[in-house]
C-alpha cells in the first residue's frame, strides 16, 4: 500500500536566513528545526512519508535567493508529493499565527490549510496567542517571497508562519524545544486530520507466561507449594507410601 507523502519546505536556508531577531535568532534555523520536529512527530502515524526541500547537510553551501527557492519548488514538484508544508517565521512587528494559500488553490490546499490551523491555534491558545488578524489568507502576486512556492508547487500547499520573531515574547517561545516539539506535534496532528491518517498502534507488552501453582495437603496440613510436575509427584508418592489418612492436590 502506497504511504502519503508530505514534502517539508524549511523556509529560507543558506545565505538566505530570512528574519532575524534583535538577539540573532534565524528564521532559516528555526524552520528547520520545525521541520525535523514535524516530520519526527508524522513518524507516529500509519501510512505517511516524509522529505525535504532541504536540510543540515545542504543547509550551508544552499543557492542564495532566487536560486535557492526555485531550487526548492523544484525538488517537491520531482519528489511526488501528495503535499507540501512550508514553515516560516513571520516579522514586522506583529504577532500571532497565519497561514497561506495560493489564490488559485485546490479545494484540498483549503482544507488542509483549515485543520492546520484548527489544530495549531488549539495548541497556541495555551499559551495565550492568537491568530494575526485572520488565520487563514490567501496569498497574492505582491508577497513575492510567498507565492513562489505556493503558485508553482504542483501539489496542495501551505504555508504557515509561525509567529513573530521579532516579537519578544514569541522569540522566547521559538527559542524553546518543548514549545517547538508541541507546535510540532500540533502540525503532524493537522497534515494527519487532513488525509485521515492514524496514530500507530502501540504495542502492548507481553506478559510472561507462568506455569500454575498447586499445593499437596497431608492431613490437612500443606507439604509443599511447586509449578513443577516432578516435585508434586514425589511429594505424593511420600504420602501415599506412609499411608496418610487424606492426600490432595489444590490449585493455588
């Protein structure tokens, strides 16, 4: 059975850093990390693949700008995909989450773009951050840095920007793997509501298998407690050979 296959695009890369916090904080790093995080946490769903416009190995020597991105759309467009999630940071003094789609988008990309969201702002609420402004956008021909992977990619997109890293608060939160891990896991749960996907099953442990207990009584009085045949016997026979009054065999 074919898996589902999602193409992670960790926006940016390279010379390419994208936004950069006051403290140096990279929008390039954080997608990435994301990314890593996301597809560890589709691991635990049946029936789902992961790949990469990029990662660490290709990360340092990527095309600067325009190379790099065509590079990417490029690369999912030959991956096959089923669908393609590009994650970013936002900047420009706001707050908040948001996601995008293509002007042009197929009804699927709509719909992934709602459980995406769904199931992020759920996990954001927690900590008190909302959507900004609306959260789900259509994209249009003025986001240059945007459309091109949402316009040119041959499968349902989105993209999601992931708060604002110029921000304070949200760039603590950026900064934090717990935080991360849970937006993480949050996505995987959103890309997995989208295509009906299951959480595989966990294994149950295996009990050990023992063998039954018994017990020889004497007169009332009990000789010996064993699992093991031979020693029952034995103990048996011994009462038996003094002629005892009343010999049994219980189970314990």
């Amino acid at each position: 059975m074919s898996k589902v296959l999602i193409c992670l695009d960790p926006g940016h890369g390279g010379p390419d850093s994208g936004a950069v916090s006051k403290s140096g904080l990279r929008e390039a790093d954080v997608a990435l990390t994301l990314a890593e995080k996301v597809s560890a946490a589709l691991g635990k769903y049946d029936g789902v693949a992961v790949t990469f416009t990029r990662d660490r190995n290709n990360s340092k020597n990527y095309p600067a700008p325009p190379e790099g991105l065509r590079k990417r759309i490029a690369y999912a467009n030959a991956s096959g995909a089923d669908a393609f999630v590009s994650l970013h940071c936002n900047s420009g003094g706001g707050k908040g989450f948001e996601s995008f789609v293509a002007g042009n988008c197929s009804a699927f990309s709509k719909k992934m773009q709602a459980v995406l969201n769904e199931h992020i702002l759920a996990y954001l609420k927690g900590y008190g951050i909302g959507a900004h402004g609306t959260a789900a956008k259509v994209d249009s021909q003025s986001a240059r840095g945007r459309i091109g992977v949402l316009r040119d990619t041959k499968m349902p997109a989105v993209l999601l920007e992931c708060l604002f890293i110029d921000n304070p608060n949200e760039e603590k939160l950026l900064r934090d793997g717990n935080f991360l891990d849970g937006l993480a896991q949050s996505i995987a749960a959103g890309v997995a509501s989208a295509f009906g996907l299951k959480k595989k099953a966990t294994p149950q442990p295996v009990q050990p298998q023992t063998k039954p207990m018994h017990r020889v009584i004497v007169d009332g009085k009990p000789v010996i407690d064993s699992a093991y045949k031979d020693k029952l016997l034995a103990a048996l026979a011994k009462a038996l050979d003094k002629y005892q009054d009343k010999v049994e065999i219980t189970r314990r």
